[in-house]
C-alpha cells in the first residue's frame, strides 16, 4: 500500500506527517486490496482541510474534512474513510459468491412462459450504450445514488441498472472510459 502524503500553503511537520501515515497504515486490515493512498493537507483562509483518496481492487473512496486544528481536519476524514472501507467490507461479505450479475439481467428462463425483455436508454449523452432488462421494474434493486455506486463497484459487472429511490426513476451505474463510475437516469425509448 502505497501512501502519499501532501501539504498545500503550509510546512508540513514531520509529526503530522507520520500521525497521518500511521493512522492510513491500520487501514489494510479492513480489506487488503488497498493499493495507494493519497492525502492532501491544505489551510485556506484559516480552516485546515483535509482529502484523503483511496483507490484499490474495485475501490474508490474519498473523504474530506475541516476544522481550526490540521489533526482533528484529518481524523474527521480518517473516520469518514473507515467508516465506507466498513461498509464496503460488509457488502463484500455480504454478496461472497457474486459472479457479475447484478440481478436485472437475468437470462430470461422460459419454458413456454412470458419472458419479460426491454431494452432501455440513457436520458443523456453518455458512455452507456442501451441497456437490457429481463425484469419488471417492481423487481429491480432500489437503492440510493451512494448505494448503488457501493453495489456496482462490489459486482465487476459492466453496469448495475436500479430503481433510485432519490428521484424515483430508472438509473444505471456504469463506468467511464476514464475508469470512474457514472450514473445516468434511463428511458424506455431513445
């Protein structure tokens, strides 16, 4: 794990230095597919901020914080950080035996029944092509924007379609060409 510690309009000391490196180095024993930390410490106008960024094996957490004091701006964020590393090992632990599929696209089973089939598109410009849903949509997951994002980046699969419970429509999570994810509300028709 590779941890990268920067100062932004202030020397930084070597104890906020390794209180900052011994704090992140604790962090590989919630999932061990952390490969680099990045944190940027910065004062503006008086308030210290914190940015702590963690990317890994399906992983990609940020977390900010300020305060008057740099250590309280970065233990804040520390907690923050912990606190999804937590639940991203939940939901990890939760789904052991995923294999991609995300649940709305299922083969469609039929021996002579109804297969139910669609084929949605984004409401906008985007990366994702038209997506195929073999479900009705009283079946799709319900999540959050923030939930389904988590439950995305747990599947590896290529995109998580959901109902968001945000604005009560079709959503799909997929990721960019640039590798982050994205979100985009879906249409029936183009």
């Amino acid at each position: 794990m590779n941890i990268e510690v920067s100062a932004r309009h202030f020397d930084l000391t070597e104890g906020l230095r390794q209180h900052v490196i011994d704090r992140l180095s604790g962090l590989d024993r919630f999932y061990d597919g952390i490969d680099d930390i990045h944190v940027i410490l910065e004062v503006t106008s008086g308030t210290n901020h914190s940015h702590i960024q963690m990317l890994g094996d399906r992983l990609n957490i940020n977390a900010r914080a300020k305060s008057h004091d740099m250590y309280a701006a970065f233990d804040e964020a520390h907690a923050n950080v912990e606190r999804q590393l937590r639940r991203f090992k939940e939901k990890i632990h939760r789904h052991p035996h995923r294999t991609g599929s995300n649940g709305a696209q299922r083969p469609a089973s039929g021996s002579g029944g109804t297969q139910f089939r669609r084929v949605l598109f984004p409401a906008e410009s985007s990366g994702l092509g038209s997506v195929s849903v073999d479900v009705p949509d009283s079946e799709l997951p319900r999540f959050t924007t923030s939930d389904a994002m988590l439950e995305f980046e747990v599947s590896g699969s290529d995109y998580l379609v959901f109902f968001n419970k945000e604005t009560d429509r079709l959503s799909a999570v997929y990721r960019t060409g640039s590798g982050q994810s994205q979100v985009v509300e879906l249409l029936a028709e183009k």
